[in-house]
C-alpha cells in the first residue's frame, strides 16, 4: 500500500497482526470476523476469506490451499461484525504539531485494525462547515482510503469543543466507541459528556494525547501566555512555585477525569507522544488490553 501516509509502510504491517479486544455483545448483523454467542442454524457454513494472523487454523481449508496456494478459512453464518467508530478531538489545544500527529498516527493504527479484520469503522472529527461522519466501511479494501482521509487533516482548528459538539457526530450503533483527545476541558464538561455516551457504545474508551512539555513545562522568565482555544492572554513571571502549582492543578484535573470517566464505565488511558508510537501500542494499548 503505497501513499503519502501519515504511517510508514513498516508499520501498517505491524499493526496489521493486531485487532480491538472487546468483551461487549456485538450488534452488527452483518459477517465478520467475530464469532456471534448464538448458536444453531446459525452455524452452518457460509463462505471463505483469506486467513491472517491470529485465525484458527483449525479453520483452514486445505483443499482451497490445494488449489490455489493461499490460505482461506471458513466463514459461519453465526459470524457478526464488530462496529467500531473512532472520534478524534480537532480543537484547537490539539494543535501542537507533534501532538496533532501523534493523535492521527494512533487513530491511523485503530482503524487498520478494524479493517484488517473484516470489521466495520466509522470515523468522525470535528468541523466548523459541521459535517458529519467523515468515513464508513468495511474490509481491507477500504484501508487506503481510510488513511488517506487520516492523512489530509492538515489542522486542529475547530474553535468549539469536544465535548458540546462531539455528540452530534457520534453513530448510534457502534460495539466500542474510542476517543482521542488531550482531555484539557473543564471536568464537570467531561462529566456531562461521559454520561450521555452510553448511548451510543457499550465498550467506551478515551485515548488521552499529552506531551511532556503541557506536563512539565520547561519555561522560565517573563512570558505572555496565550489560550489557544479563547486567544485570551496573560502576563506570567515563571518561576519554580508558578510550575510547580501548574502541575499539582493538572494533576488534580487529571485524577478527575479518570474518576468521573470511570463512573460513566469510559476506559481512559494517557499516552505520552515522547514515549513513542511503538510503546503506545504495542505496550500501553495492549497492556490495556484495548488491543490484542
């Protein structure tokens, strides 16, 4: 697959020997890779697809393998899809530009997954020309498409915020719903936010995107600080005690967010965007066990 992708060609075949983990009931009605709790009629034979990583091999047929050299296995009427939408927070304090990469590369990698597995993704941002869901298919055909679409988001440049408006852009019929935010809005705004989401998932989680400067700011001096989001300024003289406040405030934040998420059964997870691409998934989604 070749493009001018935001993930390098190496990675979009690492991150294809991976898949959503979920314990929610599935509700897509179409096949999948996902092996539906009912049984009966259901189980009777359906077609084939071509086998990847993690398959049973068990269900090989080795005299499609005899004809044509390439491994398929076969498919059951009781296999449903696995609906995954992914919302990615576009505002404005996402907008830092190795921040704003990282969070396209982990929503790039989510949705290959899905793909890859034959399940169905939706994706959706937010925008001020208010559009809807940007993307909605199924199937390894779709992937270029999809990380086209990842790819061409040059900016994070909507002046609202995620959680008024994130709801208008949500489907209603998804197995797991991820977000992928820095979580900086106020708590009793996330608080409303999470409690209406249940609605639309029932496997929720929130992807937090920070990096080690918003964390441990290195700044010193005379500064004017400008919101990003209100472009309202201020005049502030750094100094240790000015840092250290900053910190035990985005801490307290940060332990409220993880609280008021938890109340609402929404899994959060923060990466660091110092920590890498490979560490994120590989270590932090799997550990998780958001991925598998």
């Amino acid at each position: 697959m070749r493009g001018n992708f935001i993930l390098p060609e190496d990675w979009i075949a690492k991150v294809s020997r991976l898949s959503i983990a979920t314990t929610s009931k599935l509700r897509g009605q179409h096949k999948g890779s996902h092996r539906s709790a009912r049984f009966g009629a259901s189980l009777d034979f359906s077609d084939f697809r071509e086998y990847t990583p993690g398959d049973d091999v068990r269900q090989v047929d080795w005299n499609v393998y005899a004809r044509t050299e390439k491994y398929f296995i076969k498919r059951f009427l009781d296999e449903q899809e696995m609906r995954v939408h992914i919302l990615l927070d576009s505002s404005k304090s996402m907008g830092e530009e190795k921040k704003w990469l990282f969070a396209r590369q982990i929503v790039a990698s989510l949705g290959l997954m899905v793909l890859n597995r034959d399940d169905r993704l939706s994706f959706s941002y937010l925008q001020e020309d208010d559009k809807k869901t940007m993307f909605r298919r199924k199937g390894t055909t779709s992937r270029k498409g999809f990380l086209q679409v990842i790819s061409e988001i040059e900016q994070a440049t909507f002046h609202g915020q995620i959680t008024a408006e994130g709801l208008k852009v949500l489907p209603k019929d998804c197995t797991v719903l991820f977000i992928v935010s820095d979580g900086l809005e106020p708590i009793q705004h996330w608080e409303q936010f999470f409690k209406r989401l249940p609605r639309f998932a029932g496997d929720i989680r929130c992807i937090q995107v920070v990096t080690q400067e918003e964390m441990h700011p290195s700044y010193s001096g005379e500064l004017r600080l400008i919101d990003v989001e209100t472009n309202k300024n201020t005049n502030v003289s750094m100094s240790t005690k000015v840092i250290d406040d900053y910190v035990k405030i985005r801490e307290l934040h940060q332990k409220q967010f993880v609280k008021v998420a938890g109340r609402f059964g929404v899994q959060t997870i923060q990466l660091v965007v110092e920590d890498g691409l490979q560490n994120a998934i590989f270590q932090n989604l799997l550990r998780a066990r958001m991925v598998q």
